[in-house]
C-alpha cells in the first residue's frame, strides 16, 4: 500500500532535488553548504523557493552595487556580503516592492517581501554562526509590518449552496459545457467534498491513491509537508462522495490509465493523475458560479473545515493536529479571531431590558 504512494511523492520529490540542483550550480558554491544545513528541516519546494529568493538578493546586488556590477552571480563571494550595511539591504527592501527578472515584472506585497528577507536572515544567519560573515547585516534593518488578514472561508450556508448547486449544475449548462461538466462531475463532487469535510492540502488530494482509502475505518491516508504520514477520517458525506466516485467513473477510467497511474484516485480526462493546476482551476471554476461574492480556492475550502472544527471544538491543538501544521502558533495566528467573534455573539445574546 505505502509503496505507491511514496512513489509518487519521490518523483515529485526528486524532480525537485534535479531542480534545486540546477538552481545551485548558478550560484555561488558556498550557498550548497547551507542548502546542505537546512535538508533535514525543510521540504525540498521550500529549499526551492529559498534558491530563487538568494537569486533575486545576488541579482540585486549585481544591478545595484557598483562594486558588483561586473561579477557572475556565482563569483560574489561572503568578503563582498560582509561589506554591505543596512543602508544595501534597506535598499534591497525596496527593490522587492518590483523588479525585473528575465524580461518579466515581478511585483511583491509585503509578505512577500517579508518571506524573502525571512530567507535572507536565515541564509546570512548560517555563515555568521559559522563565523564566515563578521555579522548578519539582514538582521539591522526591520521586517515589513504584516496586516491581519481575515480568513477568507464559506460559512455553513454557502458550504450548502455549494455542493447543492454542484449537484444540479448541469441544469444551468448547455452543449459542450454540459457534456464536459457531466464527465466530470462526480469526481468534481467527490474531489470539493473531500476538501470540505477533511481539511486536505490540494498536493495532498492529488497525491492520493486508491489504496490510501479505507472505508472499514472512512479513513484516508496522506503524505504530509516533509514526507511524514498522517491518517485524517471523514464522515458519511464524504463517504459517499467517494464511494459514487470510486465505483462509478474511476471504475472505468482505472483499467484505462497510463502505464504508471493506475493507482492513483483521482484522475483527469486524459486518464492520468490529476494534477494540482488542475484541481485549482476546476475549484474556481465552481466558486465563480456558485458564491462569486468570494474568491475560493482550494486552500479557502480547506480553510473553512478548519474553521467549522475549531468553531465546534475550541481545540486549536486538534485544528493543528488534523490540518497538519507544524507549528500550533500557525494555528493559532489564523483561527483565534473566531473564539473572539463568537464571544461577540454571546454578548449580543443576552437582552438586559426588552423592547
């Protein structure tokens, strides 16, 4: 059962090491030995997303700094990032606000922005413990200020209207849009309610096999961030979307598929593994029809089965746990404005004199 599973998630994986290999070899060769350092506690698209964001700082200072402008990327060595002071790196700020890279503009807000100076601390952080940098200059200047943003979420009545609606959806089509939509529709089904009734990471969903279902226990089986696996239940909702999905059209796509994919639970038209693109597309597809007045997307669905258990339970301990977080106080930063808003509920409850 784990065999498969894992093969797919180590070509994911391993694709990802091939690329973050290529991302290494245009950059200077002492970043390999941070990449190095961090493995064991990061996930390989982390690492990833690390290498761009060292390769947007190293391009900035070959723009910018005089000093720098005739040097490769991977000639600029821990000497020359141990002259720059706050002054560079303020700068440097300001150069994520837009920038050009390969002919495109590239604009960030300011977690954005934060999340590419978080990767500049960390990376500065590791030579100046290794007493290779003289100080970590990122350090001087402040992080961007973050705004709290609401959790963007269906509440009870549009989660209803949403599967109601995909239900029936074939009524409001037709031609070729509802012959499409009627080839897809029970796995679409099958696919939003799983997001709505187990809190499911979209890469988690597309990396399911059919073995990973266990319906003695209406269990599923996921391969979590950093490779770790965790076993999330459902309930009869989801059951039976699954169970219509899985003795219906998977059934008679299975004997079908591509060398390869014949495990996998969820496929596309092309009768192979379906992919996140594609599951993001088909979920925004439906949100624009069905609650326009919000932008849904597949981390929005899990978002409000993150919402809808902590609004049950007031366990941030089990929302954690069972969304998979590795850090409660994540958990905790996005769902404790609910407890406060439920208190205003309470508050609004109680009547002192009646009209």
């Amino acid at each position: 059962m784990a065999g498969r599973n894992h093969t797919y998630h180590e070509q994911i994986a391993t694709g990802y090491t091939l690329q973050l290999r290529n991302m290494l070899a245009e950059l200077p060769s002492y970043a390999k030995d941070y990449f190095r350092a961090v493995e064991a506690k990061t996930s390989a698209k982390t690492r990833i997303s690390y290498a761009y964001d060292l390769q947007v700082f190293l391009r900035f200072l070959i723009e910018r700094n005089p000093a720098l402008s005739e040097k490769d990327m991977r000639d600029i060595s821990l000497a020359d990032i141990d002259l720059l002071t706050a002054i560079d790196i303020e700068e440097y700020q300001e150069y994520l606000k837009y920038y050009v890279t390969e002919g495109t503009g590239q604009k960030n807000g300011a977690s954005s922005i934060a999340r590419k100076m978080s990767s500049l601390r960390s990376f500065l952080d590791y030579f100046y413990k290794k007493e290779l940098l003289t100080r970590n200059v990122a350090m001087q200047v402040d992080m961007p200020k973050l705004h709290e943003k609401a959790i963007i979420h269906l509440e009870p009545d549009e989660v209803a209207i949403f599967l109601d609606s995909l239900e029936t959806y074939e009524n409001s089509l037709s031609g070729k849009k509802k012959d499409f939509f009627l080839k897809t529709k029970v796995r679409d089904i099958a696919i939003v309610t799983l997001f709505l009734g187990t809190g499911i990471r979209v890469s988690e969903c597309v990396g399911l096999d059919l073995t990973d279902v266990n319906f003695r226990e209406n269990s599923i089986r996921v391969i979590r961030k950093g490779g770790n696996e965790a076993v999330l239940y459902f309930g009869e909702e989801v059951e039976k979307a699954l169970l219509d999905y899985i003795e219906g059209p998977r059934a008679q796509i299975a004997p079908q598929a591509l060398a390869g994919e014949e495990n996998a639970l969820f496929f596309s038209l092309q009768k192979k593994r379906i992919s996140v693109h594609a599951v993001e597309d088909l979920v925004s597809k439906y949100a624009r029809a069905f609650v326009p007045q919000k932008k849904i997307t597949p981390h929005k669905l899990r978002s409000t089965f993150g919402t809808s258990l902590y609004q049950e339970t007031e366990d941030i301990y089990l929302v954690a746990d069972v969304l998979g977080h590795s850090d409660v106080g994540t958990t905790r930063k996005h769902y404790a404005a609910i407890k406060d808003q439920n208190r205003r509920k309470a508050a609004k409850a109680v009547k002192l004199r009646e009209n």
